[in-house]
C-alpha cells in the first residue's frame, strides 16, 4: 500500500468520565474535552496510515485546526472519522470529523509529517 489521498480510519467510542473536560484538565464541565476529542482525531489519522508506511517510519503530528461545535455528556457515542486528503512528499495532511447520531460534534484538519522513528528519535535532547 502507498501513501495516498484517500486512505481513512474511523474510530467509535462512548464518552466515559475520563474523556470530559473537568478529568483532562480542560474545563469545569462533564462533557467530551477538547483535549481528548483531538487525540482521538490524531488516533484516526495514524491509523488510516499504518498499513502504508514503510517498516522504520512512522509520522509526528505538526499542525492542526480544530472547531469543537457541539458538547457531547457521558454516556454519548461519538464517531470520529479522518481522512488523508493531501500527500507532499512525507507532509500528510488529514480532513477529519466528529458526529454523534444527532450532530456534527468538530471538525478539522490534522497535518503530520513521516519520519524515520529511529533517526527522529536519535534528534530528542534530554
């Protein structure tokens, strides 16, 4: 498999107490946190990638643009959808969103960029 436009993942899940804002540090209120709505849209990303990567590569996160537009309680079931719409060399850039069964919960853009995981990680400082 190559790295190319249109590749997906979807994810469902049930907000749980530690998705809400006020567990994630967010806010003060018991509804799905920004927060932990964007890595669940990152976790979408990776994974509509997985399988086209080269064995060594992986791909860091370098940009995102979300609108969190409906709150979403406990007990909601959300599924999150990201699709890779643009490949530039190793920058991919992913349209994703966020619905329950009644609305459009955010949405947004996520861009990564593939690296080679032991190279990058050979770069970190400590």
């Amino acid at each position: 498999m190559t790295l190319a436009p249109g590749l997906h993942a979807q994810l469902l899940i049930m907000v749980e107490t530690e998705d809400t804002a006020v567990k994630v540090g967010s806010g003060d209120v018991p509804v799905l946190g920004t927060p932990r709505l964007l890595a669940l849209a990152e976790q979408a990303t990776v994974q509509a990638v997985a399988d086209a990567l080269a064995p060594g590569e992986t791909s860091v996160g370098t940009r995102v643009a979300l609108e969190h537009l409906a709150a979403s309680p406990v007990g909601t079931h959300i599924e999150i959808s990201a699709e890779l719409t643009e490949v530039n060399g190793r920058r991919l850039v992913f349209a994703f969103t966020a619905r329950d069964r009644h609305t459009t919960v955010a949405t947004g853009t996520i861009e990564r960029v593939v690296v080679d995981r032991e190279r990058f990680l050979s770069r970190l400082t400590r």
